[in-house]
C-alpha cells in the first residue's frame, strides 16, 4: 500500500508540472491503458503485480490532479472582461486583511453582470495618489468597516491571476488556484457599493465571525502591545498583524512554524484535550466498560483538534495537520495498530485526494518530511530513551532532515534552529497559546497580558539569536540529484548509533551544502531583467562582479520590491554581495526597494545622483553622482556612462537618468532608466555611435514621450525589452513605441507577459529567454 501511495503522489506531483494540460481523451487513455497493465499482471509474481499497481496508481495521480485542475480552471473571468467594471452582490468570506489604506477580503458570488468566478480575491483603497507597481492599485472612495459574512453589492474592476514571475520568486498564480481564487481586482468609488445584508446565515461564515469578533477583542485588549498580532495567530490564525521585522527574526531562528497554526499546535490541542479526557473516562468505571478510554480520548482529540482547525479558519496547511491527525485517530477507533509509516502514507493519500496543489507548497514537504523524520529516529525506539533525550533526537532529525527542503525552497536555512526551538517551542505549545486559547472564553484581561509578556520575553532572546552573524546559512538551491545526494546523507547519518561509518553522511551532504550556480566566463556577462510590475530592477553579473542597476517599486510601506524580488532571486542566484549598485534617477518605481535590498546584501559600492535628504544618505555606504564619462573593467567586460553629463541641468527628473553602456567581444547592452526625448537628443547630439548595442532596456517602460526614431536607429538593438507591470494604470508601453521598436529589426520583450528576461552575452553571441517560457506552468496566464 505505501508503495502504491508514493507512486500516487508521484503521479500528482508530475502533473503540477506540465506547461501545458493534456485532454479529457488522453487522461481515460492513460488510465485505461494503466488498468490493463495493472490487471495484466496481476497473476504474475509479486514484484511484477506490485510493478503494475504501482504504474496504475501513479496514473491515476496524474488523472486525478489534472482533472482537478481542468475543473478549477474552468471557473475563469473570460479575457474580454478583464479591466472592466462588472457589478457583482456576493459574501464576504473568511477574515478581511487589514492593509495600509484599505482592506482585503475574499469574496463568495452570488450573482454579477458578466460571467466572473465563484470566489474572488478583492481590494478596497482609500484615496491616494497612484504609486507605480502597485498591482491593485485604485482611485477609489473611503473603505466601511467590512466584516465576514457581510453581503454587499459591489462595483468591481477585475482582472485575470496573475503575479511576478521572477527565478527565485513566490508563484502568486499557484497560491490564488489552490486557494480557488479565480480573479483579483478593486472595488471602484464611483459605482453602486452597498450593503445589503449584514449577516448571511451560514455555518462557516458564523465561524469566521467568531474569529472576527476574537481578534477585535485581541487588539482592543492590547491596543498597542507589541506582540499582539502574535497572539491574534495563535489563537485564530490570522498572521496579517505580525509585522515585517517579527517575520524576520521567525526566519532567521527557524520559528516561523511556531505563529502559524499547523501540525504542532493542532497536536499539542489534541493530545492536551484527549489526555483530559481519558482520564476523566478512566475514573468512571461504567464509561470504561461500554467504551476504552484509549478511544474515547481518541475522539476527544479529534473534537478538540477539529473545534481549533475551525477557529484557526481551516486553512490549507491548517486542513493538512487535521487530516494526519484525523488518520492516526481513525486507527486508533478502528483498532488498525499500523506502522507510522502506514498512517503517514495513508494522511498523504488523503491529503492529495483532497488537494492535489498541496504539492506546490513549502509546508507540504516540510511537515511530511519533519513528521517521516520523527518516526524514522525515533520509531520503534522511543520507549527505551529517556524522555530529554528524545525531544533533544527529535529536533535534530528535524533540523537535519529539512535542510535539503530548506535549500531547494528558499536558499537558506538557520543554523540556530535546534537552539531557538528548544526553547521557543515549550514557550509556545504549554504556556502561550494555552494562555490565548483560554483568553477566548475567559474574557479576563490578565490571561492575554501574561501571554503577551512571555512572548515579549520569548521576543528577545529570538532576536539577540537572530542578530548573531551566523544566524543564517545562505546558498543557491542546489540542483535536484545534489539535493538527492544530501538526502541520502540525511538518511544515513540519522541511522542509529553505533551504525558503522556514519561520517559517510555528512560526505553526501557536502556537494549540496557547497554548490553555487555557475557564473559567465571572463570576457562574458549576463542581464536579467526582472518582472517588478511598474518599475526596473535589472542584474549584472560578470565572472566576479555583480552590479544591479535600480531596485523596483514600493508596493506599501512594508513591502517592496527588494522585499519581495530582488533578494529571492539574488538568493537563488547565489549572489551575497553587490559590488555596485546603480540607481538611474529618484523615481519611487525605480529607488523603491533600496532600502531592503541594502538590508538583505552587502553593497560595496552606490552611483546615484540623489537629493541631500534621501534616505540611501543615511546608508552605511555614501551614494557617488553618475556622471557621464565614467568607465571601468570587471572581468574582461567593460561598464561606460553616458549620461547625464556633469553640470547638466535638465527640467525633468527622468531625463537625468544614469544611461549605462555594458560592453564585451560577444555583444553589448543599454540600459536607458527613465529618459526621454530631450535627453535622448542630448546623447545623439555627443555621442550617437556610442549607443549602438545589441540589447537595450527600453527607457521609460516605452512610454509615448521616449524612444524616438533617431534614438532607435542609433541603438540598433537586436533585442528591445520593455519592464512594464500588467495592465499597468499608465499603458506602458505605448503602441506607437511598440511599433518602432519593432520596425527596426529588434524582437520586442515585455516582462508583464513573459516574466523575468534573461540575456546571455557569450563569445558566440546573445541570446535571449523569458521565465514565463522556460519554468512554464499550465496554470500561467489561466
């Protein structure tokens, strides 16, 4: 049986990654002809039966994923609609997301004007000036205060899933079709909004109020405590209150599970609940006789751990941990003594039958992988180890096993984790969240006061780890039969002891632990030019020396670009440290995610050209003007300026973009920031022949006011990349530039539609790719 599961998840696992989903047709083919595999050899010898259960199982994955996709797919907003205003009367469901000038919230429809999607993901703006990259961006009226179940008819302008496609970056468009949202967009002012009915009676939406009403209590009690928003997770698994900086420090010390409701806290409710009551059964001799403890305490839990899932707002990792859980109580009723490794097999069957894009997310491989960890130590042996001996194996085969997960995903793993977790998980499982949970019955102030004090202290002593210059190991995530290999060193080192070479473990482990991805040749470089929305972000990288020139928009005040793209794929890349960074000219979409790319990397080096008051000023390294004339040699490939000139003073900011010129045996490149037609007279006019390059970086996002004929043909570009957000406020790029670029002989690139672009300059030429075509999903652009 496990045998056939793993071939199962294996099946669903290869779906989630075709580009493409094959037919109706081709799926009853490939399990028809499976199943007469399966039955052909079912009278053979046991390995050849267990060959062909295991081919029908893994195809039946495979059908049952892309069946499951193709249905969900179906609920889409028709292209023809994107961008227009459709009314629309549904429920608000789940916990609205409190954001900087509005709300967001996931809305059930009901009925609208257009064919549009069951459940939509929605924002709602107070007025404020637009901001490049921001993708939700509005113009609309004062946001009401919005609570679940609400029924409401809005005016909404709509558009299609879509999000950055970055190497390194979170799929947005993966996160919205799990989640069954099948559209974004805003609510528009000028439209009818209004609230029909202010309580829609329905289970789940009772139990989003109740979770609605306890976070108001949360913060009404603790108006400005620091932690709060901790708290609010814990007991009903809203994170939205935790800021930037706490998330960081749950990073660095590897705690992050701790504040979001999963598999330990689900647990640590379900055994603290059912342990309670067996005892309680145990002492009334009439219960014990009719029904066994043991199964009463099962079922107990269960109700327990159910009631909590509930509360917490049954989420996807939330839904994960109860079906595990409600496996291995299942065996407990049934009597069914299974293996551990049968229960984990059984929870991953349920798991994937239920959601088959679970595969997709971090949390699945590690609470499988950390759970399959705990049983494979600790299985078989814990009743022969001393109870401190077992917490101490238990977290070092977490720690260690999650490792490869840990590189593969996100590039980088704590080295403090078994520190930090020794003692923050105590803290958190016996003391704070019982505090929190009884909060919500008890409305008894000085329970939420003592849990927020033992976080607070809990607090320092995760930062003072947090700041420790080790903290973290950061690597590019090692390509899969490396990542295979460490594994298999996992595995072997946590064997038991006495084990004869051990140590051979930690040799496996070394090629994943040392890999870096490779960089170009002497005399050669790459660009990547990254998909920020509204803005520019694009990456140099020579032999030895990487430069980035302009970080992205803001997207908020807690969020930007260097946030949320720049130092993920520089992480994924393999990149630490930048050697210069180039900001073009002091434009929020291209100075906006400055500030934590320097948090994020060392930056050894800055041209900008910046008011006295900016706030790079205030940085450990001083900004130096970009002037033209300046030039220097990394690796065999040479860096110019060419604009602005020194004492220039032109009217417009975007026409004192820094405009960099990069140079080897095998191509050239122009990256132009935001100028327009005067400057790019002004560089006709001084040096025309030195603008001529094989790829450019369209100036302003090909706006109307830039990229004029003369400047064309002087640029002569072979390749002609436009960064423009999708369905951009602006309509960058305007057709007529669109149309220039094309006329002159260079292939057009737009990052809103084909993602990041990566450009290749080698001895042997340019080349040219998109990450939209190369890591291609089937849900991309759906």
């Amino acid at each position: 049986m496990r045998t056939s599961i793993i071939a199962f998840a294996l099946g669903v696992w290869l779906c989630q990654g075709l580009p493409e989903l094959p037919g109706t047709g081709w799926l009853l083919a490939l399990l028809a002809a499976s199943g007469a595999v399966a039955a052909a050899s079912w009278r053979a010898e046991a390995r050849t039966r267990l060959a062909g259960l295991c081919l029908l199982a893994l195809a039946a994955g495979f059908v049952w994923s892309a069946g499951r996709a193709q249905w969900r797919l179906a609920d889409e907003l028709p292209m023809a609609w994107e961008g227009r205003e459709v009314v629309v009367t549904g429920v608000i469901d789940e916990l609205p997301r409190t954001l900087d000038r509005g709300v967001r919230f996931v809305l059930r429809v009901e009925s609208a004007s257009a064919p549009v999607p069951q459940r939509m993901l929605v924002s709602w703006y107070a007025p404020r000036a637009r901001a490049g990259g921001d993708e939700d961006a509005g113009d609309e009226g004062q946001v009401p205060p919005l609570r679940p179940g609400e029924r409401w008819k809005l005016t909404l302008r709509l558009k299609r899933p879509h999000g950055l496609a970055n190497p390194g970056g979170f799929d947005y468009e993966a996160w919205l079709l799990e989640r069954g949202l099948r559209a974004t967009g805003h609510v528009r002012a000028k439209g009818e909004n209004i609230l029909l009915d202010p309580l829609v009676a329905d289970p789940m939406v009772l139990v989003h109020r109740l979770r609605d009403s306890v976070r108001a209590r949360f913060i009404a009690t603790l108006p400005a405590a620091e932690y709060a928003g901790v708290l609010v997770a814990l007991a009903v698994g809203d994170q939205n209150a935790i800021p930037q900086e706490q998330w960081t420090v749950f990073r660095k010390t590897a705690v992050a599970h701790l504040v979001s409701i999963s598999g330990l806290h689900v647990s640590m409710v379900a055994l603290a609940i059912g342990g309670i009551a067996g005892w309680g059964w145990r002492r009334i001799p009439a219960l014990t006789l009719r029904f066994p403890a043991r199964k009463a305490a099962a079922l107990a839990g269960l109700a327990a751990a159910a009631a909590y899932s509930l509360l917490a707002g049954l989420g996807i990792p939330t839904q994960r941990s109860l079906i595990m859980l409600s496996v291995l109580a299942l065996a407990l009723l049934l009597g069914r003594e299974s293996a551990g490794s049968r229960v984990i097999a059984l929870a991953l069957f349920t798991v994937l039958v239920v959601d088959p894009w679970a595969v997709l997310s971090a949390g699945f491989w590690l609470s499988f992988g950390a759970v399959a960890a705990i049983m494979y130590v600790v299985g078989g042996r814990a009743g022969s180890m001393p109870g401190w001996r077992v917490a101490v194996t238990t977290q070092l085969a977490i720690t260690l096993a999650t490792v490869p997960a840990l590189l593969v995903l996100f590039n980088a793993f704590s080295l403090l984790s078994p520190f930090a977790n020794a003692f923050a998980i105590p803290l958190v499982s016996f003391l704070i969240t019982p505090l929190a949970l009884a909060a919500i019955v008890l409305p008894f102030p000085p329970l939420l006061e003592l849990a927020h004090w033992l976080t607070g202290l809990m607090m320092v002593a995760l930062q003072w780890l947090a700041d420790m210059p080790f903290a973290m190991w950061q690597q590019a995530g090692p390509p899969p039969l490396i990542a295979l290999a460490g594994i298999a060193g996992v595995l072997w080192l946590l064997l038991p002891r006495g084990t004869p070479a051990r140590h051979v473990g930690v040799l496996a482990m070394l090629p994943m632990l040392a890999w870096s991805p490779p960089r170009p040749a002497p005399g050669e470089f790459r660009l990547t030019v990254l998909d920020v929305g509204n803005g520019m972000a694009v990456h140099l990288q020579t032999a030895r020396h990487d430069l980035m020139y302009d970080t992205g928009p803001a997207y908020g005040p807690d969020v930007d670009a260097g946030e949320r793209v720049l130092l993920p794929y520089l992480g994924a890349v393999g990149v630490r440290r930048l050697d210069r960074l180039v900001i073009s000219h002091d434009d929020l979409d291209h100075t906006g995610g400055a500030a934590s790319l320097g948090e994020g990397v060392k930056i050894v080096d800055i041209r900008a050209d910046l008011p006295p008051g900016h706030r790079l000023h205030a940085g450990r390294v001083a900004p130096v003007s970009c002037v033209a004339g300046e030039r220097w040699r990394w690796d065999g490939v040479d860096f110019e300026v060419l604009h602005p000139v020194a004492g220039e003073d032109a009217r417009r900011d975007n026409d004192k973009s820094c405009v960099l010129r990069i140079a080897a045996p095998g191509g050239s490149a122009l990256l132009a920031g935001d100028i327009e037609t005067s400057a790019e007279r002004s560089l006709l006019a001084r040096s025309a022949h030195a603008l001529a390059s094989d790829v450019v970086v369209v100036p302003h996002h090909g706006s109307r006011s830039s990229s004029s004929a003369a400047f064309i043909a002087a640029v002569d570009a072979q390749a002609a990349i436009f960064t423009v957000g999708y369905l951009n406020p602006f309509r960058h790029p305007h057709p007529a530039v669109w149309a220039r670029w094309s006329a002159s002989g260079a292939r057009n690139w737009r990052t809103d539609s084909q993602g990041a672009i990566r450009v290749d300059v080698r001895d042997g030429g340019v080349s040219v790719e998109a990450q939209r075509l190369i890591a291609s999903r089937y849900w991309h652009g759906r």
